[in-house]
C-alpha cells in the first residue's frame, strides 16, 4: 500500500463512507462514485448481522439511513440485504433502490480499483454484540481477497490489538480524544494510522505528535483548511465532500506550481 510520503506539497483525500455528499453514505454507489473520480483512498464502516455476516454501515439502528426503527444487529444478512437506506431525509424519494451493502460486495468493488486503498472501521456496536474474537475474525477472513488494499481501523483500542495480535493486516486507531493518554496509547500501540476529528485538535495550530504514523484528520470541506492540517503533519485529508475537495486540491495544486 502506498501512502503520502512527508516530502509531499499536498495531502491526500480520503472519501470518508465514499462520494456521501452526492449519495446514500456507505453504499456500493457511493463508494464506487469516489473511487471513479479518482479518490485513492476511501472510508467505510462495517457491523456484523445476526447470521455473522459483515455489512456497510455507519449506524446499528436503521432509523437515519432507512427510516425505519430496527436494529440492524438483530436482522440477518437476507433481511438486511432488502432494506433500502436512501437516506430519504436527504434526498427525498431519489434512491429508492440502493440497500445495505455486504462487506464481500465492496470487497468485490474494490478489486476493480488495485491502487485503491480502503480503510475499514469496525464498529463498537457490533464488537460489544457479537464479540471482539468473532467480529474480528469475520471482517478479517472476508478482506483476504484484497489485504494487499486494506488497513482496518476503529476506535476502540483493544479491537485494533488483536487485528495486530491475530493478522498481518495494517491498522489504524480513531482518537476519542487527543490528549497525553491517548498520545502515550499511540506509542505502544504504533498503529500504521491515526484518525482524528479536527475538532479535537488543539486550537493553537500546534504540530501532531510525531511517531511512525500517518495521520488523517476529517471532516474538511475546503482546500485551505486541509492544507493548514497538513502543515501540521496530517497527511491525509478525509471529507464526505470528495467530488469538491478533489477539484479544490487540483485547483491548489495549479496555484502553487
């Protein structure tokens, strides 16, 4: 896999649940519009059914994405496949037609797209159902036929441990916080990546910790706040907007060269 080296002038954009500006978030569509724009980096989530079989999705409860009150944990991959999560709040009755998306559909997608890297975050909701051991297993067993493209990340740091104890998968460790603990978790972790929330950045423009990370920080939306976070160390840029960032960014680029 190939990331940002530090003499880079830009960062890199990560489509965080694909193209999710212009579609339902975390859907095939979404997912593969990113990608054909040209986004060489892609984020999406996965839980886990109830028969065990990993899904995309952000939420465990189908009532943002779907409109409707259930709890996907509870459903099986059969009942979950039917569900259509349009995300009619945002655009009405457009996407009428577009489900819930297995994890080996998008593992599928993602082999059409070598240079491609997905960055996969397995979801507390399903680790605290299911059970670390299970979930991890699961996600990890389906992603074989593309791990050469994959880094799997999440916030919860005992989840990350045995992705690193039980594989050979690249990692990546989403802060709750950005704090001297979570700094002091980092250098004994030393995941390949490190998530943040830019809104949990100190205000005063500080540099990030350095280490033998690569950081991403989301969700930004214009060109020059992603290059003042790359002065800062972020290498990599993640954004629900990646149509827009990535003709922002080309723009810049033709600015400075």
């Amino acid at each position: 896999m190939t990331v940002p080296t530090t003499i880079s002038l830009l960062p890199e954009l990560v489509a965080h649940r694909g193209n999710a500006h212009e579609f339902p978030e975390n859907t095939l569509p979404a997912l593969r519009s990113a990608l054909e724009l040209g986004a060489k980096y892609i984020e999406f989530d996965v839980h886990l059914s109830a028969d065990r079989v990993p899904v995309v999705m952000h939420d465990s409860n189908l009532e943002r994405c779907a409109g409707l009150d259930r709890d996907a944990l509870e459903m099986t991959w059969a009942q979950l496949s039917t569900v259509n999560v349009g995300e009619s709040d945002r655009f009405s009755d457009r996407y009428t037609d577009i489900c819930v998306p297995s994890l080996t559909q998008v593992v599928g997608l993602l082999a059409g797209f070598p240079q491609a890297t997905a960055f996969v975050e397995l979801k507390r909701a399903s680790l605290h159902k299911h059970g670390q051991e299970l979930f991890v297993n699961r996600v990890c067993e389906t992603l074989k036929p593309v791990a050469s493209q994959v880094v799997i990340i999440s916030f919860d740091l005992p989840a990350i441990h045995a992705v690193q104890r039980n594989s050979t998968y690249r990692v990546g460790w989403v802060l709750s916080e950005y704090n001297s603990l979570a700094s002091l978790k980092a250098e004994a972790t030393v995941p390949q990546f490190l998530f943040c929330d830019h809104q949990k950045l100190p205000a005063n423009g500080s540099r990030l910790w350095r280490g033998p990370w690569h950081w991403a920080i989301y969700e930004v939306t214009t060109a020059e706040f992603a290059m003042h976070l790359f002065e800062r160390g972020a290498t990599l840029i993640e954004t629900m907007e990646i149509r827009s960032m990535l003709r922002q960014m080309r723009s810049y680029k033709q600015r400075i060269y």
